[in-house]
C-alpha cells in the first residue's frame, strides 16, 4: 500500500468521527505504520481565555484519533479496534496561536492488542504531550461491511 492510499483512509475514516471534524483534523503525513494529524488553533479549543492556550482535552482528543487511526497505516485491511487504554503525559502548553500535531506509530502488533505511541508537538518542535496506547482488535468482520468498504475507498 503506498502513503497515498494510506492518506485517502484516514481522511475517510476520520471524517466519521464528529469530534474529529468538529476539530477540524486533517491527515498531514502518512507511512508504513506511521502517521501525523494536524490539529488547526481555533477559539472553540481555548482553555484558558486569559492566555488562548489549547484545552488539555483537544489535544488528547487529537492523539487519541492519530494513535487509533495509525492502525489504518499498519494494516493491510481496515479493522476497527477500539481504545483499551490510553495515557497521556503533557510536558507544556502548546503556544496560542498555532497549530497542533500528533505523529503516531504502530511499535508492535499481536493478534488480539495493538500498540501505538505518539507525540504531540508544534512547528518549533517542541513536545506538546506524549502518549501511548493500546487498541483491542476485533477483526473485520465485526463491523458492517458498507462501512468497511467506505473506508477502503472500494465501490467508489
């Protein structure tokens, strides 16, 4: 599967996610496992209006859908693996003003768990947050197929 198609799946897939569009994340890299989501800075995502820095929850919701939606870059056929947990260790604010990303990583794949990590940072390269999770694999066939094949791209 080339980066290209890899793209095109998580565009498809997190475009069903509401709080991901309410977000307006937008896929900006993709690879083999690999994977970084743009979090654009809004005034709907201000925690603190005194200073506009990102609420804590934006930015988890941001790593979270990059470490689940990384999956789509590890996996030659879409599965979708709910969120068995999920940790999150911030190291600063992120700077008023500027975009968020999230670059995840599949670090190993079982046949029951997979396991991702990701780091939030901004264009200075500075950590926003880090996080590692872990994701229940329920196989293919356990989610309706015209889903399924939306997010392949097949019947288009």
């Amino acid at each position: 599967m080339d980066n290209q198609t890899r793209i095109d799946r998580v565009t498809r897939f997190i475009e069903t996610l509401n709080q991901a569009r309410g977000l307006g994340l937008t896929v900006t890299d993709a690879g083999e496992g690999e994977l970084t989501l743009c979090l654009p800075y809004s005034r709907q995502i201000i925690g603190n209006p005194d200073t506009g820095v990102i609420h804590g929850g934006a930015i988890t919701t941001l790593m979270d859908t990059a470490s689940g939606s990384v999956i789509l870059c590890a996996l030659e056929e879409f599965e979708l693996c709910p969120t068995l947990d999920l940790r999150v260790d911030y190291m600063r604010p992120a700077q008023p003003g500027e975009p968020v990303y999230a670059r995840a990583q599949t670090y190993r794949i079982t046949k029951n768990i997979i396991f991702t990590r990701c780091e939030a940072f901004q264009a200075g390269g500075e950590t926003v947050a880090n996080c590692v999770a872990t994701f229940m694999r329920i196989g293919k066939e356990a989610m309706p197929r015209q889903f399924r094949e939306r997010i392949m791209g097949e019947g288009q």
